[in-house]
C-alpha cells in the first residue's frame, strides 16, 4: 500500500525555514502514529508531499491508515495510490487501464494530469493518450470532460508514475507541535469541546482543565470526551488532564456574591486558577469555548471585566460561532452524543444576571470571598497524563436508585433557595427538608444515618450527580427522587 499525503495549503506558501519545520514536524508525527499500529509502515518526506508506504503483509491495516490520514493536522488531502517507473504513453495507459479499466463499465469519465518534472511530453499528451484507449477498449459509457461520473486522475513526479485509486481529503491545520501549547477550559458540552478539536486542529498542543462542580459522574463524562478529542485528533503529542475540585469556590461564591455577579465571579474565579495552572504547565494561553452573547456572561461588556483578572492570554476560537454551527461541528468531529448526553451542571445561574458588569461592582463582591478557598481547590488539583484518564472509567460509578415515588424516604430539595422559595416542593405524605447543593456534601454527614435519603432538583441532573458523589464517598442511604411529571434535562 501506498499513500501520497499533501500539505495545508497554508504551509507551502510559508518561508523556506517554516515550511520545512511544520513539513518535518508533520513527518515525525505520522511516523509516531504508524508506528502505533505497525512498524513496518514507512514515512518518506521530500519538499512536495510525504509518502506513507505499507508492506503487503500490512495490508489488513488499511482502513487504520487512512483513518490515521485523515485526523491527522497539518493535511490537505492523502491519496491511496499504485506507482510505478515511469514508461512511455503506452506503457502509462497499460497501467492506467489495469486499475481503472473495470470500474468505468456504464461510467462516463475523464483523465486528469499532474506532471512535475522535466518531460519529452506535456500533460494533456497523456490525458489525450490514456483517455482515448480507455474510452475504445472499456465499457465506458464515453469522455466527458464536465462532470463526468468517474475522474481518472494521474501523477508524473520525475521518474514515477502514480496511478490514484481513491482521493481523500484531510483535516487541514497545521501539524500539532508547530505552535505554542494551551490549556483548554472544558467542561463537556458542545462549545468547550469544539473549541479545543479547533485548537488542536491548528496544530496546538491542548492540555484539558476541568473545573469540577458537580462529582464523579460529571468528571468521568468530561475525561471520555477529552481523552476521544485527543486520542482521535491529537495523540502523536502527549497531553495532561487537570481536574480542581470546585464545589467549596461555588459555594462560597453562593454564599458571598450579589446574585447578577454569581456567573461573572465564577468565571474570573476560574480563569485565576486556570493561569495559576498554565505558568506551572508554562503554557501561555488558556482556551474558552465562549461565543459572544450566547448566555448573559458572555457580553462583550462582562467577558472585558472577566479578562481583566489575569495577564494570561484567553483564546475564543468560537467568539462569533452561531450555536448551529458548533453543533453541526461538533456532529462531524464525533463529539455530538458526548456533549448532548452530558449534564450541564448549572449551579451558579443568577436570576436577573447583569450583561454589563462593573468593574468596581466586581471587586466590591469579591472583597467578601475567602481566597483561601480558591486556593484551596488549585492546592488540591488532580494532574492526569490523557492516557491515563480512562483508567478511571473503567472503575464505573457506583449506580443510582432513582425512584418516583418517595415511600418512606425523606426528600432533599438541593435546589438554590432562590429557586425553592419560587416554586417549594410540595408532597402529600412525605417529609421534605431543604438542603441547597452546595451545603449537602457537609450536611449529609450529619443526618441519621439510619434513614433513607431521595435528593431532589427540578431537572434532575444536579439530584443525580450529587447521589452519585455521596455513593462514591461511602453512603447507602441516598438515592434520587423524579416525578414522573418532572424530566431530566
């Protein structure tokens, strides 16, 4: 087997010295990659393109390679392609009649020629050559020159003739390793990860940063994402995970923070801990999947007041992306299902959140918080290499009992006060008390132990998350309580 892999566009008409940094580097990473699945498979660069060539006894690896191919950065298209010593016209068409001679039958076609090198014929020679024995000796239904069903498509480099059996087009991008590292703030839905596939794709080594709020099961959701977006984009490059335990800075921020700054604190919260992080990774930017005035904290207003507390770079590949858009992306990356069946844990939603923060507001708000509980959580990070992350996966979290009926269980309403004062919970026959989300893990400690315990929340994703979390810590007493009026988000 033999593959003919060509560059970006982007990087041919870089300098000299670019060009051969991204084309070497875009070498050695498939180099790392075929070796993964044989080392037999050889990787040939020269100034116009790289060669990736099979042995025959390799040949069951062909869907792998070109799957390889295909994700790989830094690849305008590859072909699948038979070559041979270059011959004279006939012996062109011979080859040519070979392959393409049984798979014209009924077809109308044309010839197409590339030809680099110094030659006693030009281009169109052989097209005219070939195109004229295969329309007389196949079945072919004839030559047509404007859309024809089949486009025979040939290659003449110097002394070598390579006959293209299948054309495939490639990621585009640069070659991962060409440009300087990022983290990427991920939280598993659509945004954060298309951000990071787009980051990755321009050649960008992506380290992944979890905020977690909402326990094990959302943790374990966001490392399968990450570990898919760079095992199938970005694994010629190492990479680490990084998960900080958020659930104590959510609560204080609950506890402290003027309902309208909830979201704006939180996000400036996050990106102080995210910089703390990246001068430890030294990487020099950090990723959102933020688009301009898709939620109310993503004004152009708040998202200046949200920056403002760091030096470090933020990146927004998404800032102007419509949410059709980086679904329909998201759809062909192969991330849709992960992110539509991910819980978004939406603990800090301020009620009337403000589009258009103040700066001296923020800092009056802030001047509340406990920093020492921000520091806390970045003391207290969990640093995982990628591949390392679906180890624990394979653990599983512990499964949730999730009835619609109370019996004689007592129901928690972990819903934000705000919420619950709005809409109480109200049961016939069973007892409710109120514990909001961000007080539960501690409060839990303290409840008898001999009873049986349902957690409740309107969508029932943060009742699940938080079930899970108190199983995961050693508690039997805990399930989940959904109406079945009431549908999970």
């Amino acid at each position: 087997m033999h593959f003919v892999v060509k560059f970006f566009p982007e990087i041919t008409i870089k300098s000299n010295p670019v060009r051969k940094r991204m084309s070497r580097q875009l070498a050695d990473n498939l180099r790392k990659l075929m070796r993964q699945l044989d080392d037999r498979i050889k990787v040939q660069k020269d100034w116009e393109k790289i060669d990736v060539i099979a042995p025959d006894a390799v040949s069951h690896l062909s869907d792998r390679i070109e799957e390889v191919l295909a994700h790989t950065p830094g690849i305008a298209n590859f072909a699948r392609v038979q070559q041979f010593p270059l011959g004279d016209l006939d012996d062109i068409y011979q080859k040519t009649l070979a392959i393409w001679g049984p798979q014209l039958a009924g077809k109308t076609f044309c010839v197409r020629v590339k030809r680099t090198g110094k030659h006693d014929f030009q281009s169109l020679d052989v097209e005219q050559y070939v195109g004229g024995g295969l329309n007389q000796n196949t079945d072919a239904a004839g030559v047509k020159l404007k859309n024809p069903d089949i486009t025979v498509k040939l290659e003449i480099r110097h002394d070598k003739l390579n006959v293209i059996e299948q054309l495939h087009q490639g990621l585009g991008g640069f070659p991962l390793g060409t440009q300087d590292p990022v983290i990427s703030l991920v939280s598993g839905g659509f945004d954060s990860t298309v951000a990071s596939y787009l980051t990755i794709k321009r050649g960008i080594r992506t380290h992944f940063l979890f905020f977690n709020l909402g326990g094990r099961q959302h943790e374990l959701g966001v490392k399968e994402v990450a570990f898919y977006l760079w095992d199938k984009y970005g694994s010629s490059h190492r990479v680490r995970f990084v998960t900080v335990p958020f659930d104590e800075v959510v609560a204080e921020i609950l506890e402290k923070v003027d309902d309208s700054y909830m979201g704006v604190t939180l996000k400036r919260m996050m990106l102080r801990a995210g910089s703390i992080i990246a001068k430890e990774l030294e990487v020099d930017a950090l990723v959102t999947g933020e688009a301009i005035a898709q939620v109310s904290s993503q004004t152009l207003k708040n998202l200046s007041v949200i920056d403002s507390v760091t030096d470090t770079l933020v990146l927004r590949p998404l800032i102007t992306s419509d949410k059709t858009d980086i679904i329909r992306t998201a759809r062909e990356i192969g991330t849709e299902e992960f992110a539509a069946n991910m819980p978004e844990y939406c603990g800090v939603i301020s009620v009337k959140p403000t589009t258009r923060a103040k700066m001296e507001k923020v800092e009056h708000e802030e001047s509340r918080f406990d920093f020492t509980v921000l520091d806390r959580a970045v003391g207290n990070r969990v640093m995982q290499n990628i591949d390392q992350v679906m180890d624990d996966l394979g653990e599983g979290a512990p499964p949730v009992d999730i009835v619609t009926e109370p019996g004689d269980a007592i129901v928690i309403d972990i819903r934000h006060p705000t919420e619950e004062e709005v809409n109480p919970l109200e049961l016939d026959g069973a007892e409710v008390e109120t514990i909001p989300f961000y007080r539960l893990s501690t409060a839990f400690q303290k409840l008898d132990k001999e009873k049986q315990y349902l957690l409740y929340c309107a969508r029932g994703v943060m009742s699940q998350l938080h079930a899970s979390h108190l199983l995961d810590e050693g508690y039997r007493n805990v399930g989940v309580f959904r109406p079945e009026n009431k549908k999970p988000q």
